[in-house]
C-alpha cells in the first residue's frame, strides 16, 4: 500500500516529527505500508533516511508557484502510464529508483499544519481542492490530519474549502474553533472530528507524571519570524521586546538560557542570533539540532519554554513541562486552553509586568509541579482521542486496498 503524505517538510523540525510521527504509526498498524512525498520536500539524504518513495514528476507544496501546471503535468504522466515508458527507456522500473507516480498511489493523507486559512491567502486552499478532487475522483481517499484551519471570510477560500470538505474522506481539526470553522462549511459534519496533535505522542507517550524537570536549570526559549511577519499587525515592534525582557528575568533567577532554532530554513537562525546578541551572557547560548527527536529532548529537559514555535509548545507538553506562548494565530490560544494553560499565553494588550510575573511564578518549584501535573492530566485524556483516531485512519486505508 503506497499512501501519498503531503505538507511534509524537514526545515521545520514541527513538520518533520509530523512526518516521522505519521510514517511510524502507519508501518506499526499497517504492514505493506509504503509513504511517498514530494521529492521537493528536502534534500535526498534525509527522505532515503526514512525511506520514503518520492512521487514523480515532483508537484511541491500547495500555493507555491507553479503548482497546477506541474500537477496538471503529473496527472497528464499518471493517465498515459509515462512510468512504464520511462522504465522501458530506463531499462527498469521507476520503482527501483525509489519513485512512484500518482497512478501507483493509492490514498494521500495532508499534514500541512496550517495552510487552509485568508492567513496565507485562498491559492494554497484551491490548489488542495484540486488535490483532493483529483484522488477523490480516481477512488482514493483523502485523509487531512489533525492540523489548524480557518479563518475562513473570504469567498474564494471559503468555496475553495468546502470542495475539500466535499472530497474529504476524514478530517480531523486539532482545535475547537478549528473545528467549529470547517463544520460551519460543511455538509456532512460526520467525516469532522476533533483530535489532538499527532506529534504529542511521538515518539512515545509520556504519561507517567514526575517532578524530575522541575529541578532544571535551563529554560528554552523559541522564536518564529511569523511573529514578525504573519503577527506585525497585532504584535507590531512588542515581540522581541517581550523576550528580550523575559530572558533577562530567567537570567536574574541564576538560569541557562537556551535559544532554539525550530525552523532551520533561516530566518529564525537569523533571530536567534540578534536575540543573543542583544542580551549578550555567558548564560545563554543558541541551540541548532538537525534531528527534531533531539530536539523534543532537548524541550523535555528544560524547566519551562518561552515559545512562539507552535511544535515547540506541543513538544514541551507532551513530557508535561510548563510554557508561556507568544503566538499569532488561534491555534496558540486553543492549544494551551486544551491543556489547562491558557493565562500563559501572551498577547500585545498583555503588560510587560504581568508576562514577566508569569516567567517568576514559573520558576517556583511548587508552581512548576502544580502545572506539570496539571498538563499531565490532560495528556492522559488526550491519549485515549489519539487511539481512536488512528484506528479511523488505519480502517480506512485498510478498506481502501481491500
């Protein structure tokens, strides 16, 4: 069985555990199960690490340039059985050079994250409908994992969204609001369910409660250019002043400071490093991991996160350790009131005293614990949502190669 993932990618370590959460679940329910990506998805290397088919020719992600004349070109190979030609002339099958082409593919599950929203535009929402469309029409299902969606207020988006919802064999919204924003759309509300994070519980659950992170000594700290970018319009010239703020209060309480690079493509390397700079301290040091499973590692060691990373803040409390959020979308808020957590996500109208009165109270041994088990609560509820929802997926592409 050759199942289609797509909205991978290896820059965002967040995408990446997304990946490597999927593909590892699926092969342990799933035997025979092959994954595909888009061959644009990273360098080489890395998609033969997982061993990960690449589907040929490459499309690339929803709403990038170019999309529908490479997709059109992809379905026009997959219809005249170019692979049979290519192999002839190859003088072996496109499948022993590890490619496959939509004709050989037999489900497509998204894991975008957040791309079907006005946020980004309607072109990355249409291009998926085409997607969907395309593999609906040819009897294969569509699966869309547990990511953020909407807003939704423009018309184009909207329509756009509701050919998705009309193809869509699941879909599964990670928040409320998300999912009260899709079922609006809807006319077959059943195929929608709410399910968490699917990188909560990779690579194992952790559902034990312990006090051992409370005796840390550093704290992570995870900046997002989106903030500067995507947030500008709420959050203006606050945000690294926020943090530069916070990190010198963690710094007053005799802690490391670790600034953490989540997104490896560069401009949040490039904020990491003015953000050290300014504060300027033996105590505070930048942190770069190619493998996002270090990285987790990393975040479940510290005493608390400081983050904007959304991956990052789902990492810290899926080991049950406290953060403080500077987010700019809903999908922040609603991650943290999931977990019992929603004071400490900060917005512009939050006093610079108050976010800073967060960062102490979080320091505080007792306090730490009393939020740790409070997450860990939670996550226990979680994990049972996170069963079923694997085994809906699992039917599926089971019923779909019977």
């Amino acid at each position: 069985m050759i199942v289609e993932i797509h909205g991978a990618g290896f820059q965002n370590k967040g995408s990446e555990l997304m990946l490597r959460a999927t593909v590892s679940e699926l092969r342990r329910r799933l035997p025979g199960f092959v994954a595909a990506i888009d061959p644009t998805y990273g360098p080489y290397a890395l998609r033969s690490h997982l061993a990960l088919l690449q589907v040929f020719p490459p499309r690339s992600h929803v709403g990038s340039r170019g999309f529908v004349a490479r997709f059109r070109k992809q379905r026009l190979f997959a219809s005249l059985r170019g692979e049979k030609l290519l192999g002839y002339l190859l003088g072996a099958p496109l499948s022993s050079y590890g490619c496959v082409s939509l004709s050989g593919v037999q489900a497509l599950i998204d894991i975008a994250g957040f791309a079907y929203t006005d946020e980004w535009g309607s072109r990355p929402t249409r291009d998926f409908a085409s997607l969907a469309a395309y593999f609906r029409g040819e009897g294969k299902p569509v699966i869309l994992m547990p990511q953020a969606f909407g807003p939704f207020q423009r018309e184009e988006t909207r329509s756009a969204f509701r050919r998705i919802l009309d193809n869509a064999t699941l879909v599964f919204a990670r928040d409320q609001q998300s999912y009260e924003y899709i079922v609006e759309l809807s006319t077959e509300p059943g195929r929608i369910m709410k399910a968490p994070d699917i990188t909560l519980f990779y690579p194992e659950a952790s559902l034990e409660e312990t006090d051992a992170g409370a005796k840390s000594d550093y704290v992570c700290v995870v900046p997002n250019i989106r903030v500067l970018d995507q947030g500008k319009k709420i959050w203006g010239d606050k945000y690294q002043s926020y943090l530069l703020h916070m990190m010198q209060e963690l710094l007053r309480w005799a802690l490391r400071v670790r600034v953490v690079v989540h997104d490896a493509s560069g401009p949040d390397l490039k904020l990491a490093q003015q953000i050290c700079e300014e504060v300027s301290s033996p105590a505070v040091s930048l942190m770069q991991e190619e493998d996002p499973i270090a990285l987790k590692h990393l975040i479940a060691g510290s005493l608390m996160v400081v983050g904007s990373r959304y991956h990052s803040l789902v990492a810290a409390f899926s080991k049950s350790v406290p953060a403080v959020a500077i987010g700019w979308s809903h999908k922040y808020n609603l991650l943290f009131r999931d977990f019992g957590c929603e004071e400490y996500v900060l917005s512009p109208d939050t006093p610079i005293e108050a976010a800073l009165q967060y960062v102490r109270e979080l320091t505080d041994r007792d306090a730490n614990i009393a939020c740790r088990k409070r997450i860990a609560h939670h996550l226990r509820d979680m994990y049972e949502v996170n069963q079923k929802m694997w085994g809906l997926v699992t039917d599926v592409l089971t019923g779909c190669c019977a």
